[in-house]
C-alpha cells in the first residue's frame, strides 16, 4: 500500500471536471468501486486519473510499478459476467470520461497545434476562455457560436437552427428584398415550395395533363400559397457576419449591384456606411422607401445610400477611394432577367459579360484602401447552348479579383435550403447526371499585406451583443 500524501495530483490537468462530472465518478466509485487505475510518473504525481483520484478520498491505494513495456490488468474478483454491476460498471467507465472537458488553453500553451491534429483532437465546438483559476473555468467557456455569430469554417449552413433563428430576427424588423423586386421576370418559374409542387400534382389528375407553369402559379396564387419569384433574396445573417467579421467598425462599404435592401440595411444597422449602385431608379426608391420604415428614425446611424446609373461610369467618376469592403452579389450573367436596359449584364452574351463585369470589379477594388476585404458571394452558372457545362463563372470572378489587385484570400460555401429541389432532383439527375446544387460560394479577397491583418482589425468576440447591435 501506499499513503495518499505520497501521490500528488497534477497541476497541469488538461481535462477539466465540473461538478457533474465529479459528482458521477463519485457515485460510480461509492457504487460499483474502482475500475481503471490511475497513472503515476516515478514522482508519484498523477500523469491520468486525477479525478477518479480526488473522489476516491481515504480508501486504500496499492502502487505497481512498471516500466510500460507491460500492460497492467485490473481484475475484480467480485464481478461475475452476469452480475449487473459489471454492466453498470462498463457504462460508468465511458461515461465519465464523456463528461469531462478539455482545458484548452493548457493544451494550447503545452502543445504545437500540428501535433495535437495528429492526435485528432477537435475543439470546433467549443474554446475555452481561461481568466481565472482552474474552479471557475467552466464558467469561462464560449462556442465558437458566441464568439463569432457562426463558427468561422470553410462551410457556412444556413439549415442549421441558429441560422434560421437569427434569419427570422432580422426579417422580424421588416427588411424583405423580394418585395422591392417584384417586377424582375421570372427566369425559372419552377423553384417552387413543395406546396405549389403538391397543388401542380392535384390539377394533372383533375386535367388529365400536365398543367402549364402560368396555370400552377395563377391557382396557387388565388389559393394564397407562397409563390417564389425567381429572384435572389440575399440572407441577412450572411450580410451581417460578412461586415463583423471583413469590415472595421465604422467602415464604408461599396456594393457595386446592389439590387435590393438587405445589404444597405444591415449595414446601417451595424454602424457601417454603405454606398450601392444599380440600373433601376424604381429599385433604389424602393431600397430607400424600405431602409426609411426599417431603421429607426431616433437613432443616430448613418442611412444606406443608393445611386442609380451604371457601376462602371459612377465608380469612376463618384467615387473616392474610401472604402473599407467591397461586398456585393454580382447578377449570375443570364440566370436572372433585372430589366432591357442595354447597360444591364443580363442581357450581354457571355463573354461581353465577362469584360464588363471584370472592369466593375477592378474600378471597385481601385476605390478600396490598403489593407481591405472584399467579398462576392456567387454561384456556378449552366450554358444551355453547350448543353449545360458550366461557364466557370466562379472562376472568372476570381480571375478578375486577382487582376485587379485583390488576392484570393478565403473560400467558404454557403450551404442553403434544400427547398423544392429533393423534389426536383430525381427527374434532373436521372435525364443528365447533373448534381442538385443547393450552394453558393462566399469569395474573399484581400488587398495589401496580410501580415497586418491582425493589426487593423483586432480580435472579434461577439459574445453577448444583441443581433443588431453596433459592435462598439
């Protein structure tokens, strides 16, 4: 035997045990007594095992001493295969170690983080904020969700629960793209919520053929269903993560299509002054109606501002360069129709596309100072004449960035609603094999010496701050 005063516990535990978890090793050790051993090095000082060692308490402890080229068996000569302990015992075992934490800061301090991946350690669920003694740092510990909004990952999932919770918050305050954008033609009328998918179902056997895309969207009209335009209504939890995490407090941003309200709305909400430009006088009264009923008039923000013309002439002749972020969802070349205004890239052919959009895209990131983000979020686009190849659109986005002085800095996918598309899918990729795609691509880039990165923007801890909040 040996006296417990000559084993002492390390002060360095990286595993953490809150009251829980005590309380569990305890009531397995007074129930079902010891299971695994403890681990000492030649000291006496506990290398695993410290919690199992502070709830044993004064019950007798019997050293081994090995030099690890042996393992050691513990048998209990009081557990039979049936005895119901010996299941009890089994789960305990598990379970208390299930129950505990990593202190990751001790980790961190202790280990290279390359060395720790070898060992498959994974703290995307949690990080520790360790400001006090080892008692209270349970009470220090922060999701990434807290700190960040979202965890900072290459995917960002918009089906999760938090995301949904945070979208119905900030459409709570009345913002609602689709409503200033009622008028866009309708390029694809069959993205449609499973209801209409249901109704187009019931009229087929009621006809006795397949109703026409005017005829399924008409009745689901008069029956009140939701009714998809065919426009792209941009998230505000993805516009607000964008600006808290690329964009410095105060900053200006420039949105060079900007299409509807979100964009501008937010940012005034958050602190940022924001400048769009886009073709439509009747889209920018209306982004202008709507930021003037959503942003409080008590408030002393900054309101979005919208300028109507060309982006390519206004950039160039109105603007300075100012800019904190540029940040904009660029039109997807044909996918959608925004108005016959020959200046409007929905009506070029691809490759005058192309151009155009490319020397918006530089002119933009010549008004963006030194030491800047910018962001695009866009999606791959088909060429039916080429019978549905892609046209690297993503790509050529990239291209442009590159070209014009803004490096390829992070890639991050936008995973979105699946919506009526499980409907649609089977049909789709039975005839041509094409893939379902329920993603966008988030494209950042970065203009300067990334190196000063953590200089001009600091470290983010959104902890605690309401969804609308101004950051400082």
């Amino acid at each position: 035997m040996q006296v417990k005063e000559e084993i002492t516990p390390d002060e360095r535990n990286y595993r953490v045990h809150d009251d829980r978890n005590k309380s569990l090793i305890n009531k397995s050790l007074n129930e079902l007594g010891a299971g695994r051993s403890i681990l000492l090095d030649n000291s006496g000082k506990i290398i695993a095992g410290n919690g199992v060692y502070n709830e044993w308490g004064d019950k007798p402890i019997r050293v081994i001493e090995t030099d690890g080229l042996e393992l050691i068996a513990l048998k209990r000569r009081d557990l039979s295969p049936d005895d119901p302990r010996r299941q009890q015992l089994a789960f305990a075992d598990n379970h208390t170690s299930d129950t505990s934490t990593w202190d990751e800061d001790l980790l961190r301090s202790d280990w290279e983080l390359l060395d720790l991946e070898k060992w498959e350690v994974d703290f995307s669920r949690f990080e520790i904020e360790a400001t006090q003694e080892s008692d209270d740092r349970l009470k220090n510990i922060k999701t990434l969700q807290d700190r960040f909004i979202v965890p900072p990952f290459s995917v960002l999932d918009t089906r999760q629960g938090y995301w949904q919770e945070r979208k119905n918050l900030w459409h709570s305050l009345g913002i609602d793209s689709q409503e200033t954008r009622e008028d866009i033609e309708i390029v694809s009328k069959t993205g449609q919520g499973t209801q209409v998918y249901e109704l187009r179902n019931k009229m087929r056997d009621i006809l006795g053929r397949d109703p026409s895309w005017d005829e399924i969207l008409k009745e689901a009209e008069s029956r009140g269903y939701y009714i998809y335009s065919g426009a792209s209504i941009f998230d505000p939890v993805l516009t607000e993560i964008v600006y808290r995490w690329f964009c410095p407090e105060d900053g200006k941003i420039l949105d060079p299509f900007a299409g509807g309200s979100v964009r501008g709305i937010v940012a005034s909400l958050l602190g940022r002054k924001y400048k769009g430009i886009d073709l439509r006088k009747e889209q920018c009264e209306a982004n202008f109606r709507q930021s003037e009923s959503v942003i409080p008039k008590d408030q002393p923000l900054c309101m979005p501002y919208w300028i109507v013309g060309d982006s390519s002439i206004v950039i160039s002749h109105e603007m300075k360069p100012e800019f904190d972020f540029v940040f904009s969802c660029p039109p997807y070349h044909d996918l959608e129709k925004y108005s016959d205004d020959k200046a409007d890239l929905s009506n070029m052919g691809y490759e005058e596309f192309k151009e155009v959009y490319a020397e918006i895209i530089e002119k933009s990131i010549s008004k963006l100072k030194e030491n800047r983000f910018a962001c695009f979020v866009v999606s791959e686009i088909r060429d039916p004449k080429s019978g549905g190849f892609y046209k690297n659109f993503v790509s050529d986005t990239i291209n442009a960035f590159e070209k014009a002085g803004a490096r390829f800095y992070n890639e991050i996918i936008l995973l979105n609603v699946a919506g009526s598309l499980p409907i649609r899918v089977t049909k789709q990729f039975n005839h041509s094999r094409k893939i379902g795609r329920i993603h966008q691509n988030v494209l950042v880039f970065f203009k300067g010496d990334p190196n000063k990165i953590q200089n001009e923007f600091g470290e983010l801890d959104f902890s605690g701050i309401n969804f609308q909040e101004v950051d400082n």
